[in-house]
C-alpha cells in the first residue's frame, strides 16, 4: 500500500504555526514512508474561501520545505459529492429534515430539562407523507442528516453503538455514536459542510492515513461510519495534541496569531519554525535541526503527548540563532547577495558575523559598518581618546592576516599597560561603534589597514 496523506485548510485566512504543525507531521510521515503528500483546499465555502488565501497557503508551505505531490480543490468536485449523496438517499441512509434553527434549539432545551443528552431526536423519520406535503408548500426546504448506525431494527431506539479505532498517535480510541446527533451532510440550500466531502475525497484521492489535530477525534467516529456507508475501508488516523500560545489561548487563521507569514517577516528561519512546531508537545528534546531530513529521523507521531502544547514564539529566536550561527556560507550565498554582500570577502564575512545574528538580514547592519565605518560615532573621553590614538599608531604594517589582531594588542599591552575590558572596549568602540559583536581577529583582515585606520578617532 502507497502511504498517502493530505493537507486539507479551509482557504479562508493564512495559516498559523497550529496549521503548520498538521502540515509537518504529514509531510514527514510521507517522507518517512515514501508516501504521496496532496495538498487539499477545502474550499466549498465559496463564501469566505478565496483563491487568494489558497495561493499564500501553498507560499506559506513551499517556504518550510513542504511541496505537495499534487494539489487539489474541492469547489470542482461537486459531481462525485452529488453522486455520494445519491448513493446514500438509495440506502436509505440519509433523510430529510425540515426543522428550523428555532425549532431545533428549544427541542434541545427539552431534552436537557428531562436529562436527556441535547442530541437530535431522529424526529423527521416519523414525518408522514402529509406533514412533508405541508412543510414544503410553506416554502421550507429540507437538510439532510446521515442515519449512524446502530445495532437494532428500529432507528427510533439506537442502542450503545461505539467505533473504535487504533489511533497513530492516541492509541486505541473509542467514539460513542449514541451520544452523537445524526450530522448534517447537506444544507437547505444545497450546499455541503465539511465531512461528506472530506469522506469522498480520501476515498477518491487513495487517502491511507489522516493525520489532524484532536479536536476532530469525536469527528472521526462519524467519518468512519461514513466510510464503512460508502461501502470504503477507512483510513488509519491520528490525532495531535493542539498547539495553544504561550497564555493556553488557541491559535486562529481570523485572528492571524502567529501566522506563518508574520513569522517569516520578521527574520525567523523556516527551520526554526518547523523544528518547534514538529518537536514541541512531544518526548523529543525541542532543538534547532538544520533540515527535513533530519527532522523526519527525529519524527515519531506516538511520541506526541496527549495534552495541549504551549507555543512560545521566544524559544524560536534562540531555535534561529542557533541555526544562523551554524549555517554555512552555501546556504547563505543566495540570501546575502540579495542584501548587497557578495565578492571576494562574502564568505570570510559571514564566517565572522553569524554567531552574532538573531537574523540573517542582520548581516546587512555588519556589512555596511566594515564598508562605511560605525553608523554613530561614540562620545570618548579624553582619556580615552587619547589612548586611541597611542594604540592606532602601534598598528602592524601589511600584510594582515589572522594574527595581527593579537600582535597589535600586544603592542598596546605593553605600550600603555592597559588589559581586559580597558583596552577592547575603546577599540571595539572605535572599529564598529558597537559594545559587543563579532570577534574584532576576524573583522580586521576583513577591514585591512587602511579600513583600520580610517576609523581612528
């Protein structure tokens, strides 16, 4: 059997490091398994769903590292939704409802009051002919609900009906259908909600494992049976633990918190983010991998906890720090010319600024200190500044190389008697305007003498 998984968003806003998360753990488990990945807009909200939202989506996607093996729409997909629905009116497994909102919701409110679970009371399969009649000359058109099964002849008595599963990552799960309203699988107006399509499609597409968040577990019982209707044998399925901010709020498309655009924008490695995203919430120890294929070695689904886990967009910037400070000038090659660093000294460059950069586009700040001198210029003492000015005339003549940092403040040691923090502080001042940074042994090559000595003050 292929391993096929999908990817299946509504295209209704951009998604999240929660979306991101689903999306990796699919794409890793194909990766792991040599499966299929399908990206799957569930779009029949033709409302709030937009072209748009699909495109940035798959950006979103293609900018972690993940490329669908094919790409799919379910708002073209009407006819095979129409022909399920058929099928399943011909079994008699899907029937007509003509309650209102209104109607539905005090019937609720009936049942809690005589203790009853607020479920749906199978009402419309004793409708008569006549009722029907009436109901449609007012103008009233009817939802359809799918009958789950139950273990007696007559639908108006369902016994204890339980669907079991063995979940890829929960273990053995069970769902009690009898506690369950009879879903509803198509609107009045004609329109589909989310689960006949989502059944259709992993039959039609070859789906062999679902791999979503679990707040669909309850869901997965009513889809099972849905399969096992259409005359299909259900996936495997798996459901992760949810990610939730930092606070133990949830995450929503709406509200854009922690998008995956947001995050890209402001300097946050693909890599960090799927590293946290893939690791948190699991027995794994959260670290900053350096790619996909190392990433799915580490990915084990059975090792995510039950329980929601806190996303702290803080541990991100230490995940991209530690993966900026290890990159090598290949990986980075492409990016730094795009800021302006390029030729001879690109690469001894970024050797000596990446262990001092949260972000890779702080490479550009380095770069035009060593091109055009300190962005300010510090206020120095006299005493300071006169000490400059004993140390720039003891600087070494050329050639320069890896050691004449040291051989210079050599000379100023014994010159002036100055050590530790009163003698680098001043020169780290006067070279880059800066109080910390990159080790001044590997920018001096880069700035070379007369670079040097243009920054005496």
């Amino acid at each position: 059997m292929t391993v096929t998984v999908r990817f299946a968003p509504s295209p209704t806003g951009r998604i999240h490091i929660g979306n991101a998360r689903t999306a990796l753990f699919n794409w890793l488990f194909a990766m792991n398994n040599k499966g299929r990945f399908i990206q799957r807009f569930d779009d029949t909200d033709v409302a709030r769903s937009t072209q748009e939202f699909s495109d940035a989506i798959l950006y979103d996607l293609h900018w972690l590292g993940i490329f669908p093996d094919a790409t799919e729409y379910q708002s073209r997909r009407f006819e095979i939704y129409d022909a399920a629905i058929e099928k399943l009116k011909a079994a008699r497994l899907l029937y007509a409802c003509y309650e209102t909102p209104e109607e539905l919701d005090l019937r609720r409110k009936v049942r809690r009051t005589r203790g009853l679970p607020p479920v749906y009371g199978r009402e419309a399969l004793t409708l008569t002919p006549e009722q029907i009649a009436e109901y449609q000359s007012d103008g009233r058109r009817p939802h359809w609900r799918f009958l789950l099964p139950n273990f007696t002849s007559d639908p108006l008595q369902p016994e204890r009906t339980e669907i079991h599963w063995n979940d890829l990552v929960r273990g053995e799960e069970t769902v009690d259908l009898a506690s369950l309203s009879d879903p509803v699988l198509m609107r009045e107006d004609g329109t589909y909600l989310y689960t006949l399509p989502s059944v259709v499609d992993d039959i039609e597409m070859g789906v062999s494992h679902v791999i979503r968040g679990d707040d669909h577990v309850t869901n997965t019982g009513v889809q099972i049976a849905l399969f096992q209707a259409l005359g299909a044998e259900p996936p495997v399925f798996g459901h992760h633990n949810l990610l939730t901010t930092a606070s133990g709020e949830g995450l929503s498309k709406r509200s854009g918190a922690l998008s995956i655009e947001s995050l890209r924008e402001t300097g946050i490695e693909p890599m960090a983010v799927a590293s946290l995203a893939v690791l948190v919430g699991t027995s794994e120890n959260v670290v900053a991998v350096p790619d996909m294929t190392e990433l799915a070695r580490r990915f084990d689904p059975a090792a995510t906890s039950k329980s929601a886990a806190k996303f702290d967009p803080d541990e991100l910037f230490v995940l991209n720090r530690t993966l900026l400070h290890h990159m090598p000038f290949s990986e980075a090659r492409d990016r730094l010319i795009v800021l302006g660093i390029s030729g001879e000294q690109a690469e001894p460059f970024w050797l000596a600024v990446r262990g001092n950069l949260d972000r890779l586009a702080d490479a550009a700040i380095w770069w035009r200190t060593l091109r055009d001198g300190p962005q300010e210029q510090p206020d120095f003492s006299d005493v300071d500044r006169d000490f400059l000015r004993q140390a720039f005339d003891l600087l070494p003549e050329d050639p320069w190389n890896g050691s004449v940092w040291k051989e210079w403040t050599g000379r100023i040691r014994e010159a002036t008697g100055r050590k530790g923090k009163a003698l680098f502080m001043p020169l780290r001042l006067a070279l880059t305007g800066q109080p910390s940074g990159p080790e001044l042994a590997d920018l001096l090559p880069l700035l070379g003498r007369e670079g040097t000595l243009a920054r005496r003050p």
